[in-house]
C-alpha cells in the first residue's frame, strides 16, 4: 500500500494494488482520498536542545537523519536542563538533596544493612520516614531490597550499579558538611551578629 498526500491540501491518497494468482492473473488497483492531519500531538515536556520536528503553516519540517542507539542515548542525556521548572531531573535533585536520602546512601555505601540496622546507624529517623525514604530509593533504582528465606525473614537493603555511581558524591558531600560545619557556624553567628 502506498501513502501519499497533496501538500496544503489536507488530503491524502492510498492506492492498494491485489494480484490473484493462476494461468489468468489480473491486477486490481483501487484509489480513496482520506482525510490527514498533518500536526502531531506535542509531547508534555520538551527537554532543553530537543529536535523534535517544527510545525509551520500546517506543515512538518524536516525530520533528523537517523542515528545509532548509542547517539540517541547521547543525546538524551544532553535534553534535561534541571533551571527548567518541568524537567524530571530536578526532581531527581530534590530527591537526592533530601537528608535522610544522602544518609542512606552514606550508610550503605560499605555494604548490605537490614531495616534495624540503618535505624540504628542513623539516628533520629523515624521508621515511617526511613521506609518512604528507601521506598523512593528503590524505586529510582539506587538501592535494591533483598529477601532472603529464613524464619524470620531476611531483608536486606544494598546499593545498586547506579547508587554506587552516586555513592563518592554522596561521601564528598557528607564529608564536606563534617569537615566545614564549624567554619558554617561561625559565619552563621557574624551573620547573626549584624541583623
């Protein structure tokens, strides 16, 4: 079957072409006009430095050479713009710049912990708090839950490929807050000083 449509007319035309076969063979073409929408719907979110085809006056324009899986993916990772109020990025800083997030990660950083054990390691959290926080880790996938049959049951939590990966940013800012909260505190207490 073949498509085509008349520029500015907003319709299109398919002709479909049906050979029987035998001794006697006969080739049946028949022509319809259909009408076509010439606009795409538009996604919910542009990422910053998309390509996706502009619309003038009803018309398309031109679409992007094809590329590899690997180029695609490149790219990809340059669209999110975290400034921007819509992208999914900065909801993924929101999340990683939460506390109780960055202490998990710390906390699991050398190793599988059990529930008990990461509220034993981090104090003050409550378990409410601690079972949402490593729900919304599991389910960005930088932690994975292990279950392990025994009497009673062993759960265990651990950092996955992509939770390594953020596990030295995590360190360097934990480490950073320790190694500088006394320099904090004393630009807190001159602030105080001149209001």
């Amino acid at each position: 079957m073949r498509t085509e449509a008349r520029p500015g007319s907003g319709v299109g035309t398919s002709t479909t072409s049906a050979t029987a076969s035998g001794p006697g063979r006969r080739t049946t073409t028949a022509r319809m006009s259909f009408p076509s929408c010439p606009l795409e719907p538009k996604p919910l979110y542009y990422p910053s430095g998309s390509s996706y085809p502009e619309v003038r006056n009803g018309q398309r324009g031109e679409q992007m050479p094809t590329s590899t899986a690997a180029q695609r993916r490149d790219r990809e990772k340059q669209r999110y713009d975290a400034y921007l109020a819509e992208c999914p990025a900065r909801q993924l800083l929101d999340r990683i710049s939460d506390k109780w997030v960055s202490l998990v990660l710390n906390a699991l950083a050398d190793g599988p912990l059990r529930y008990a054990e990461l509220a034993r390691i981090i104090a003050g959290v409550s378990p409410k708090m601690l079972t949402q926080t490593l729900r919304g880790l599991e389910r960005d996938g930088l932690i994975e839950r292990r279950i392990t049959a025994a009497v009673p049951v062993r759960v265990d939590y651990e950092l996955t490929e992509l939770g390594r990966s953020l596990g030295p940013v995590m360190a360097a800012i934990k480490g950073w807050a320790e190694a500088r909260m006394d320099d904090v505190l004393a630009a807190r207490h001159e602030y105080d000083q001149r209001r």
